[in-house]
C-alpha cells in the first residue's frame, strides 16, 4: 500500500496506524513520525503557520520519493499524510509511516522520506508573528541530510 495524502483536515494517529498493521503482512516493524507545527521559530512567539502548496506537483514528488523508498529498503506499506493551510501552534502538520520486515529498513525509509520532503516537496511555509509575516528558508541541516542519501550512506 502507498499511500499520499495532501490535505487540510486533521488526522489520526490511531487510525493511521491501524491501516498500516490491516494493509501490512508479514511485517516486523512499524515506524511512524508526526510533525507537530513548534510554538515558536528562532527566537519569536509563532501565532500560526500557512502552508500553500503546487497539488500536481507537490504529490508527484512526494510519490517518486515513496516509490525511491521501496527501490532502497524492503517494504511493505507508506503512507504519508501533509496537511495545509492554516495550522496554529501544537496541530499535526504530516504523517509518515512505514512497515517492513525489519525495523532498520522500516527506520531507514522513514528518515529518508522526512529528509526529502523538508527540502523536495513543493510546500511553502509562512510563519505568522504578532507584529511580522515571513516565508521559512530552507535550513543547511535539512540540505546536509539529504544529501547523505544522494551518496549511498545510509
């Protein structure tokens, strides 16, 4: 199972969870990653988060990393889950969740997935402050993990 979801509505862990384990057989582990929106960028109190996104484009790239995934490691479901729109302080922003045979592969796709949608997928991010508006820049630590992948070090 693959799946990718781009939406504005909320999720549930427990549900999503439960989808991996009915649609998964065989399987010895499941890794899953909630991002939540911080309370905060830098040194600023955030009041809420927008993110706007290129929907063709944007679960395109998110599918070539999914199917890159299951070219790497040994796999049996992916979902992912990136929500838009408006989100305030503590909301789930994405799911990722992966089950395979075994956990390192598991592990390994998740972070690898992670990586390439913090720095691939076309989302645009704009933190809100009380006073100011601006557009997140991507940061050299999420440049610097990807391209571990790029070279094989996994």
């Amino acid at each position: 199972m693959k799946k990718i979801i781009i939406q504005s509505q909320d999720f549930s862990l427990s549900e999503e969870y439960g989808l991996l384990r009915q649609n998964s057989k065989g399987i010895g582990a499941v890794v899953t990653f909630i991002g939540l929106v911080r309370d905060f960028e830098g040194d600023s109190e955030l009041k809420h988060l927008t993110i706007q996104h290129y929907p063709e484009m944007t679960e395109r790239l998110i599918k070539q990393t999914v199917d890159e995934s299951y070219e790497r490691w040994t796999l049996d479901c992916v979902s992912v889950i990136h929500r838009v729109g408006k989100l305030m302080p503590s909301d789930q922003i994405l799911f990722v969740g992966v089950s395979g045979r075994h956990r390192a592969d598991a592990f390994c796709a998740n972070q690898f997935i992670m990586d390439y949608l913090k720095t691939k997928a076309t989302l645009w991010k704009k933190v809100h402050y009380s006073q100011r508006s601006e557009w997140v820049k991507e940061k050299r630590s999420d440049t610097v993990a990807v391209e571990r992948w790029r070279f094989g070090n996994e």
